[in-house]
C-alpha cells in the first residue's frame, strides 16, 4: 500500500467540518490550515474581521465573525452551522498579567467567558448533531497552565482549568457516542498571546524585554525555545485521526519538559 508523502496533505478529514475559534491568527490559524490539507471544510470563528477574512482567503475557509465573550447570543450565531460540525477545536483566548489585588473584575469575567462558557456554549450546540452521526471530535487548547499555576495569571489559570474538567465531563458523556474530548497542553508558543505576555511580564517584573524569554518566560523549560503553531496543528490533527479513536479525557502534553520538573 502506497504511503501518502509527509509534503502531501493525507486527507483524511475528508467529509468532515471543523469549526476552529480563534482561527485568525497564531495556532487557530495553524489548525484551520492542518485541517484544510486534511481535507476538511473549516469554519473559521474570531472577531477580527479583516484578519479572518484573509485566512479564509488564503485557505479557503468559511469565515464566521464572533464575539465569544457574548455567549448569550452564540447559541443564534452558530445555530445555521452547529448540527454540521464534526469537530470542534476550542482555541481562542486572551491573557491579562496583574496581581490578584489589583486584577480588574471585569477582566476576570471576560476571560472565563471567552475560554471556559464559550467553549461549554459551542460544545453544548455541536453536540446533537455528532451524537446522531455517530462520530465527532472536540478539541480544547489548554495550556501548561491548565495543569501548573503560575503567578499574576490567575483568570488563565482558572479558565484553563476549568477547561480540563469541562473536557473530561464531554469524554465521559459522549464515550458511547462516538464523540471524543480531549485537550492539548502546549507550553509557550509562538503567537501574538505570547508576545504580548512577554511585554506584560516586562512591566511586572521590570525587566527588558529581551530578557524576558530566558528569565521569565522559559526558565522551567528544559527545551529553551517557543514552541512552533505547527506542532500544535499536528497533534490536533492526530486526535482527529483513527489512531487516536480510543483516546478521550486525556491530554497532548507540549510543554518541552516544563512538567517534569
């Protein structure tokens, strides 16, 4: 039997559509772009329009513009595309750095919504319609600090968490349906989140920039380097795969070695 070349796209997703949020930029981007060599029909979600409208271009793409910290309104704003999406990749997220005395409110409510009732809204509306098929996948980015705590992160650490048990729950509930949830876990990665946490951590502990990454950013890391979009791209890929069939409630570790400390 003929191997497919690993610079060729396998398409083994043909026939499937995947919804992917936080899809216009940094490792959502890098997902849709998998998944679309796969050949798999993606949706694209995220709020910045212009941006998303150019990686739909580029890919090939449906573009859906959404804010996910109104879930109120998420239910209506995906109902037209929910019972055809046989995979979810739960991406999107944003980052605030400050002491828990000085965190707004606010921002801590903003952030549980957009990467923690979001993804419970989006997996609660796709749900149905891959139990009736049979067969769907869910996909959470979670993070190192879905499984560590780190400091002045305390609304990403909790989403992230929440996240975990949130996947679990899904594994557990769609285990005989066909319906896997897993997460992925990925150190720092190179993306725009990243960049800016950088900055952020600069101003917290009043260092150059430059000095940020090896001090602060990467100092449990035994692997002194970010990690690459594409790595996470392809280990969505593999639990999108029948290789990973009897894998769910479980998780993608790419922390370059940060847990094993």
């Amino acid at each position: 039997m003929t191997q497919p070349s690993p610079n060729q796209p396998s398409r083994s997703l043909s026939g499937r559509t995947a919804l992917i949020t936080g899809a216009a930029s940094g490792i959502g981007r890098a997902i849709a772009e998998q998944f679309v060599q796969d050949g798999a029909a993606v949706v694209a979600v995220d709020r910045d329009e212009e941006r998303l409208g150019k990686v739909c271009a580029d890919l090939g793409a449906t573009p859906l513009v959404l804010d996910l910290s109104d879930t109120a309104a998420l239910p209506d704003a995906i109902a037209a595309v929910a019972p055809t999406v046989d995979i979810l990749v739960n991406n999107a997220g944003i980052q605030h750095v400050e002491r828990i005395e000085d965190f707004p409110i606010g921002t801590f409510e903003t952030i549980l919504k957009i990467m923690l009732t979001a993804p419970f809204v989006l997996t609660r509306a796709v749900l149905p319609g891959m139990y009736e098929r049979g067969w769907g996948r869910i996909v959470n980015i979670s993070s190192a600090h879905g499984r560590r705590a780190s400091p002045y992160k305390s609304a990403y650490v909790t989403a992230k968490h929440g996240l975990e048990g949130l996947s679990k729950v899904i594994a557990l509930e769609g285990a005989g349906k066909g319906v896997t949830s897993n997460c992925i876990n990925p150190g720092y990665v190179r993306t725009p989140l990243v960049e800016k946490q950088i900055a952020d951590q600069a101003a917290v502990h009043g260092l150059p920039e430059d000095e940020v990454l090896a001090k602060v950013i990467l100092t449990s890391s035994p692997v002194k380097r970010l990690i690459e979009p594409a790595e996470v791209a392809a280990a969505a890929a593999f639990l999108c795969s029948p290789a990973s069939a009897s894998m769910t409630g479980s998780q993608i570790v790419l922390d370059g070695g940060w847990g094993a400390r």
